[in-house]
C-alpha cells in the first residue's frame, strides 16, 4: 500500500492517538505525539529533514504493536521510521531519503519483517525507453534502472537492499494502458515477496542480490 500523506491522525483500539506535528514558527524539529483524551501522554522528535519536507503520513500494523511513519521531500525522494509503540514509543529502525516516487510498504503476518518498494518514478515508467535513456550494465546490455526493494528487520537496524533492473527485449513496446505506481508489495515471513509491476506480478525468493534482473 502507498500510505497517506496528509498527516492525518491514526487512532488506535485503545483509543489513543497519534499525531504528526510539522515544526511551525521557529520549531527546527518534527514531532510524533501520543495524545490519551486531551493529554499528550509521550512524544518522539526528530531534526527537521535537510531536504525539506513534502508530506507524511502514518499507518498502524495489524497487531498495533508497530507505527510506521512515512514522508517524502517533494524532490523525488523517500524515507520511513518505525515505532514500537507497544509499551512507549521507541524507534526501531529508520530510512533516510531514498531516491523516488511513491514508495509503498507492507509488512509480514508476523511484523519481523518491513518491505519498502520504491520505482524510480511515479509517472510512466516507460518514458525512459521513448527517450532512449535506458543505463547499460558491463556487458553493454541496456535496461530500465526501475526502482529498489529495501527488507528491513523490524527487530533492530539490519536491512538489505536490491536495485531492480529490467531488460525489455529488442522490439519491446510497452503497455501504455494508465499506469498505477503502487506496488502493493507482500511479503511472507519466509522473506518471500511479490510485486504488482506493470506487467505483472513479480515474485522475489530469498535470499536476494543486491541487484535483480527483470527479463521481459
């Protein structure tokens, strides 16, 4: 899922709730509030991004154990902070800015595992190809640098990330149907994960290199 971005509150069963504050004034600093009827009850606080700040947004995992706070710079770039906000808010693991465009994220059944998947853009990912802009790899082979896959534990900081090459065909022309550029990752607790690209789905079997080759 592509998480919202509008800084909406999220409420949880028990009735708490969790805010985002942008820093207003003079404020250098973001905040995440945990308000209990009119009390704010705890808070995190982060240094305002150097890249500046486009949006964010919040989403709860399905046991509400975890919190997962997600922005963008509005220049192309992407990043999270994961919270456990099971007994105090405490952040796990975090993603700096990230290069790219509509990120969507989705965790495992049993939460030990984050999956962010990032295209490279979200407008037509094709247009590379109409303009002939394609990267060429060591053997000369030419390919569209689509996007990234970023595994995260959410039990401590390690990750593993995993450029996506692919290799459209000579004589290749793509679907030019409307384009959606979430996609509405999933993710087992095996680590197996599968994508809605364009195409079609694309499954990933673990364990990953970091760079994964996509044949049309």
């Amino acid at each position: 899922m592509i998480p919202p971005y509008d800084f909406e509150p999220v409420t949880v069963s028990n009735g708490d709730i969790f805010v985002v504050q942008p820093p207003a004034g003079k404020a250098t600093s973001i905040e995440l509030l945990r308000r209990r009827g009119s009390a704010v009850v705890e808070r995190l606080s982060w240094p305002y991004p150097s890249a500046g700040l486009g949006g964010g947004g919040l989403t709860v995992s399905a046991s509400e154990k975890l919190l997962l706070y997600t922005y963008f710079s509005g220049q192309s770039e992407e990043a999270y902070r994961l919270i456990s906000i099971e007994s105090g808010m405490r952040e796990l693991c975090a993603c700096d800015y990230s290069f790219g465009e509509a990120a969507s994220y989705a965790f495992s059944p049993d939460e030990a595992l984050l999956v962010m998947a990032l295209p490279t853009t979200s407008s037509e990912w094709w247009m590379v190809w109409d303009d002939d802009e394609l990267e060429r790899d060591d053997r000369g082979r030419r390919y569209i640098d689509f996007g990234l896959v970023r595994i995260q534990a959410t039990r401590g900081p390690s990750f593993s990330q995993h450029a996506l090459h692919v290799y459209p065909p000579d004589g290749w022309e793509p679907n030019r149907d409307e384009h959606d550029p979430d996609l509405r990752p999933t993710v087992e607790n095996g680590g197996r994960i599968e994508l809605s690209m364009p195409w079609g789905p694309l499954v990933l079997t673990p364990p990953l290199p970091k760079v994964v080759t996509v044949e049309l």
